[in-house]
C-alpha cells in the first residue's frame, strides 16, 4: 500500500472520487481477459485530466512504484493484470474525450480512454470511416487497442490499429511530454517512435493524446456465405479469392467444431455436418462490389462449396454475420474456461495449420474449436477446458505449447492480434532470436531505466 | 585510416575487390544529394553477403569506428555523409538480391541493396504491386528507402515505405541478428521494432533483410490535367476533391514559377500566365475511375479551373506526367545550387503555406518555386541559388528559417519525406519537445551505446 502522504496528494490531484483504496475497488483490477492468475493492485487511480495523468506517472515512478496503465483491461494476454502487490493502477477512463475529427484532412485526435465502437460512430457521423474492429470494440478503449496493437475483422483490406496511428503524444518515465509523429500522411522527421509505442504494452511510456488516420467509407459492400465439405476446400477458396486479385474486407471461417457450438447457443440452422464456413465481405465501388462479388461466388464453386449464400438486403447480411458475431459467446458458455488463442500463418499455410491442430487436440485429448480471419492468416484456436482441474489444464498447456510450435514451423507468429503479455513471453525467443530479446530490453530499459512500467510483460526486465 | 591489419581483414572478409581505400574511390562516398559540405571516410567496405555485412559492423564496433551505411546516396538531408575522417563507409550495393516474391501470401522479402524500381518492375512482372515510388527510385535502394522513410507521389492513397515494411533483420551494434516483424499481415509479437527503423537513417541498426508488403494492383487508371488563375483555386480544388470522398492516387501541383522553368526546359506549350497546375491520376476499378474522374472534373470546373485534360490513352497520360517528371531537373539547371526542401501541412493549410512562401521569398529576396505532393500537403518549396556565394546563401539560409517555421505554425512538419539527417536537426525540437529529444537520444544510446552509428544524424549523440 502506498504510503499514505502518496495516497493523500493523488487525492488532491485527481479528487477523492478518483482515487480508489478499498480491497473491493482493487479487486476490481486485478484481472483482465487473460486466462491468468488475479493480482490485487495496492491502489487505483484515475486522472480526468492529461496534466494530470503526466504528474501521476511522475510521482510513481520518483517514489518507484510499478504502474500499470488500463483502459477497459479486455486484452487477451495479461496485459493489464498488475505485476505485483504493490503496483498502483492508473485508470484512463476518465481521459475520454474525442478532442477532433478533421474532415478535410482526415484525421481525428483522442484522449486514451475513448471507447473504440463510440469513436467509430462519431467517426460515422461525420461521413468517415475508422477501420479497425477489435472484438471487445464496444467496451475496448483507444488507448488500449494501441497499447496491445489490436486487430480486428477488417485487417486483411484495411490493417489494424497500427497502420492508423499517426500521431500520438505520451508521457515519458521522467513525467516529459514526448511527441511523435503529425496530423499529416507523410512524416519523416525524427525517430518513428508512434508505430513503437503500438503494441507496447504499457511498458515504454504513458499515452495521453492518439492522431489517427481517417479514411472515406466505401460506397458499397456485399455478404456471402459459403459452406465446405472440409477445412481443405475452404482453404483453398481463400487463396483463390486472393489469387483472383478480390481482397475483402472481412473474410473469416469457422471450423466444424465451431459451426456446431453455435448452432447449440444460436440455433439458426446452420448444416451440422458442415466441415467448415466461409463469411465473406467484400466492399468500395459498387461496381467493384458486383464484380468481387462474382468473382468471389465463382470461385467458391470451383472449390466445391456445398452451399453458397449471397445476402440480398441489410437483414440477410446481419443473418449471414450472427454467426461469426456470436462465437465468443457460444464456445465461452460449454466449460468453465476458454483458451482464446491467436496464432497467425501465412495464409496459404492455413490448411496445414488446421491440420496440426486436429493432430494436437487428438494427442493431448483436448477440445480445441476453431475460427478467425482466414484472409490474413490469424487464427483463433479456443481450448474449451477447465482451468481448475490441474491434470486437464497440464494437458492444454502441452496443447498450447504445440499450438505455437506449430505456428512457428508454418513461418507464422505467436500473436496477430492479442499481444504478448506474460501468457507468450516464453515461446518469444523461438520466434525472434536471443539477440531479439536482450535488443528489446535495451530499449525497454532506455525508457524505463527503474523497470517501473508494467515490469513483467513483453520481455520482462531481466538482463 | 583504419589500421593496416583491419584493412587485411576486410579484404579477406569480402574480398580486396570490395574494399576500398585509394583516395579517388573514398571521394565517391563523400556526399550525397543533399546540399551540404563532403565529408571523405577513411574506408569503404561493400559486403556481398549478409554474414559478411553482420562482420563488418561487429569488428568496426569492436574498434569503435563510426560507420555510414550507404545505398546508393540519393538521400536529401545528408544522412549518407560520413560523420568525420575517420568513418567507414558500409555499402550495401553487393546485397542486391531479391529473395521472394510470394503471391500467395503478398509479400516479398529483399536484401537491402536492391534497387527500388528493379524490385518495383519484379513485382509487377508477378502481376502484383509495390505502390512507393520514391523520386529516385531508378537508381535508389530498398535499404536506403528504408532508411529514409522515403515518400513518393503516391503517398496520398497508398502509403509510404513505411506503410510497406512487415517486417525486417537487421544486425545490432554486436552483431547479433536482430528479427521483427513477420510474413503475416498482422502481428502483434513483441516490440513493434521494423517501423522505428524504418526512417531511423542508420542510427540503429543494420539492415540485413526487409519483408515488404505487396497488393494486388488497380485495375485502371485516369489522368487529368487542370490549370488555375492562382494556387487558391486549385488549393480550393483539391480540399474539394477530398470532401467528394475521391482519394486520387496521385494529386500534385506545380506552381506560376515552377510552371514556367518546367516550359524553358522542355517546351511543351504549357502557358506561361497560369498561376497554378494540378495533375491528378485516379485509380481501381474501371467504373469507380470513371466516376471518380466525372467527380474531379466537376470538383475543377467549380473552382474555376481555366483548362482542363483528361487524357484518352496511354501517350496523352505520360503527356501530361511530362511537366511533373522534369520539374527536378527544370529547376536545377537554373542555378548552381538547387535547395528542395519537404515541409509538410495539413493539405488545408496548403493555401496558407503557398502564401507564406511568397512572403518569404520576398522578404529575403530568394528564388522559391514549389511544386509537390498536394494531395497529402506535402510540399517541394525549391529554392535557386549559388551556394558558393556567401551573401546570397545566408539570405537562403534565413528563408529556410522562415519557412519551416511557417510549416510548423500550420500544424506541419519539417520532413514528409526527405529525413532529417543533419540538414535539419536545428528545427526538430520546436517541431517536436525538449522532452521528445531526450527520449529519442535514450533510444539511440541503448541500441548504440558508443555512438558509432552514423551519430551525427537526426537527434546527434550529445547528453
């Protein structure tokens, strides 16, 4: 616990009402969406103010607590779960405001602490459009998707949230503002600190203003959905479409496992047999939008799709996405715990990567369903298991360890979208080199000489 | 001069014709295109093979010999001139291999020495695309781009250089292979490193190898030409072009002077009392062209643009691109010294800069003709004259003042695309912060902590 002179100056710098002490409030802070152990951080405070966001860093990291900075803690990886004990939490929901959207030149700055789907709308209030689409983007924050670098549906066509950060301003260790980057598409003046600090982690500075890039919105967009024998002809649909130059906005699959989990929860009518679902969007020109769309149906026959579905109005489209949308919530609902991975590969060695998984849950007797985004490559195998029961979990964990290997050997990497946080740290170095790590915590240590900032994740803090 | 034993060394590393160490060839490395005083390096050393690259920068760290990485020089801001007499010069022209060109999975993998618009031309013969085109792009290298940050024409709608590198290798201070990035479209695994290197000009490490991300190419294009009473209207008509929701590929300008030196070069009738020109190339599928182009028209008949073309065909498209493609040129046969400067506004402020830079021009009785990237307000305000004349280059030097000044009044930047290197060091804390300087020296300092890479350039090596 801080000590109380410490507690009673954040009280006077951010108000009463944004300081948190009580054991429930810190309870509160304790996890994120990882399967990981809970740790209760020793205080939580919450600026409502940039000045004092700086001055909070500032003062922690004189007096040598660990911090870990938090959005909506939805991240997958541990990110956001405090190192220990005695690390204070500092909130950024109260730094929520949309500062500008800028239709001329298009671009929009934010605090940290705006929801993603919120600025999305205000971004489509005004005629524009703001790719990324994490899946916890009703609740996710700014702030955080540039933290863990998040992904989304969309990144295959429009990349995710690191590839619309243009600019952002950030608190340094020393409580210095840092700027990086501009309001304008092209910047080359001085080191290229923004795309960094993106996928960070919490570990290298404190953000407290985001410039993103604003795109118009396409003018059209079309649905199907596309039903195979097996994983193998879906698969090979997928490089076709991108092998006949269509690149769409959102192309996903759903394995066997994972179409019948979601007939159990939603009952739709979805083919139980099914080995495998295509849902494929593709978008811009309406013109365009006829053509990918032939082409794209053309190709799911030639590849021996049992059934091809193209939505005709905005209500069939929403039929054809429920889904993809309820996944999450339809593999979560069958065991106590859901291993949500995010092993990504090369897209054309998506086949061989479904193949090793069907090899891994039969060798270590687990449930693994899977689905994802077909078109980048990034897969989300789910472990369906119960972390109580320590003889199964020794199993999944087996399981995951070959998960990753496998991966690895397809030329693909740990993580497409969830980050690293303590859950990957340790297959790191099989994916980069030695050299990687100690390179990494150089420049960790650069930033943060006192290993203040969310000191376990990433790489650690070792030497 | 490094030692003899050293020399020995590097012959027998790569081989007595790859180093280089009689005057005459030393004095090729001396200078780039930047308009800044030759430095001559004690040695240059041009590996063939990427081991051999790693040895040389281990054993020159070793010595504590400052070393200038060098494509092919094409650079703007002096980040490929040595340092002092006792630099060695890495050349990177024998890593000249392009590895992979992967259609499947879009993207190809280079040694850093390949030449931009070889590997450009390699990739379209694969019927892909590598969108940055760069303006040296004939003769400059992936590496150098790299490097540089480097921009292009087509910035506006596809990005820049760094919007195409996955991933990268590159050797440390120690020799140790480095490995960021990934094959995949997403990858969020460990520190986001390749885009801090990228535009980082040498100072942090070593490239070896970059992953590039390649696309589909558009299907059909259109150009036109406009002409304008004054920059006004075409500065009008390009934030209307925006406000349509038409991202052009291509939106360049050219103003009153840069329109008439371009027609004492080539004389192709362009008239001599427009005020302004605008040339604007759409691109995708051939109906979103062909609306798009339909829109712009309309976009520059409503600002009063005093002509317009539209080109038929393929021999009236390069007509038009002619005036752009030679402006460089145009303008540098002038006059001895030709000063091409990159600041870059937000493109509304396009109008305010245009003005500033009359003003400017005036006030230090320089020569200023601009021309650029409008689309994404990145500007080429050139400035005419003879270095070697003291009075006149001082009044220069006091414009260059004026106008990164007015750049960054109106929420720009000193470099869209050029760099910093030493040529604009001076400027970059205004732009940036006292704060942001000492962070970036922190960074530079723990990737290279004797500061031997390249260490005068961009934040200098100082405390």
């Amino acid at each position: 616990m801080p000590s109380a002179s410490l507690i009673k100056e954040f009280e006077q710098l951010v108000g009463k009402e944004n300081v948190f002490s009580s054991e429930a409030d810190r309870q509160s802070y304790a996890y994120d969406a990882a399967v990981l152990k809970p740790m209760i951080p020793s205080l939580v405070v919450r600026p409502t103010e940039v000045e004092q966001l700086g001055q909070v860093v500032k003062r922690c990291y004189e007096e040598g607590i660990p911090m870990t900075v938090r959005g909506s803690g939805t991240n997958l990886t541990g990110g956001t779960i405090p190192d220990c004990s005695d690390t204070i939490v500092i909130l950024t929901t109260g730094l929520n405001k949309i500062l500008e959207i800028n239709t001329e030149d298009l671009y929009a700055t934010v605090q940290p602490g705006v929801i993603t789907a919120k600025f999305a709308a205000a971004v489509a209030a005004k005629g524009l459009f703001y790719p990324p689409d994490p899946g916890s983007m009703s609740v996710s924050t700014i702030g955080g998707n540039v933290a863990e670098s998040s992904g989304g549906l969309r990144g295959l066509k429009y990349g995710t949230t690191k590839d619309y950060v243009m600019g952002m301003e950030v608190f340094a260790n020393t409580g210095d503002l840092v700027k990086t980057g501009s309001r304008t598409v092209k910047c080359a003046t001085g080191y290229n600190i923004a795309p960094l600090l993106v996928g960070s982690e919490g570990t290298l500075a404190v953000t407290s203003k985001v410039t993103l890039k604003l795109i118009p919105p396409p003018k059209a967009s079309k649905a199907m959905m596309a039903l195979f024998k097996d994983m193998d002809g879906a698969s090979q649909a997928v490089a076709g479409i991108i092998a006949a130059h269509v690149v769409p906005c959102t192309l996903e699959f759903l394995d066997h496992a994972s179409i019948n989990y979601i007939e159990d929860y939603v009952k739709i009518g979805l083919p139980r047999d099914a080995g495998a679902m295509l849902l494929i969007e593709v978008d811009g020109h309406p013109a365009q939008v006829e053509d990918e769309a032939v082409i794209v149906e053309k190709v799911l026959r030639d590849n021996s799709a049992t059934e091809i579905v193209v939505a005709r109005d905005a209500v069939e489209k929403s039929r054809i996405w429920e889904a993809r949308r309820v996944a999450i919530p339809a593999l979560a609902r069958c065991r106590p715990t859901l291993m949500l991975e995010d092993a990504t590969v090369p897209r054309s060695k998506i086949p061989a990567m479904i193949k090793a998984l069907d090899e891994i849950a039969a060798r270590h007797n687990v449930t693994i369903a899977t689905f994802g985004h077909a078109g980048d490559g990034n897969l989300h195998p789910s472990i369906l298991c119960d972390r109580r029961d320590k003889e199964e979990f020794s199993r999944v964990e087996r399981a995951v360890d070959d998960l990753f290997n496998a991966a690895l050997e397809l030329g693909g990497t740990l993580s497409g979208e969830h980050g690293i946080g303590t859950a990957k740290i340790k297959w790191l170095e099989q994916e980069t080199s030695h050299g990687t790590i100690m390179f990494s915590r150089r420049l960790r240590k650069a930033f943060d000489p006192k290993g203040l900032f969310n000191p376990s994740k990433i790489v650690g803090f070792g030497d």
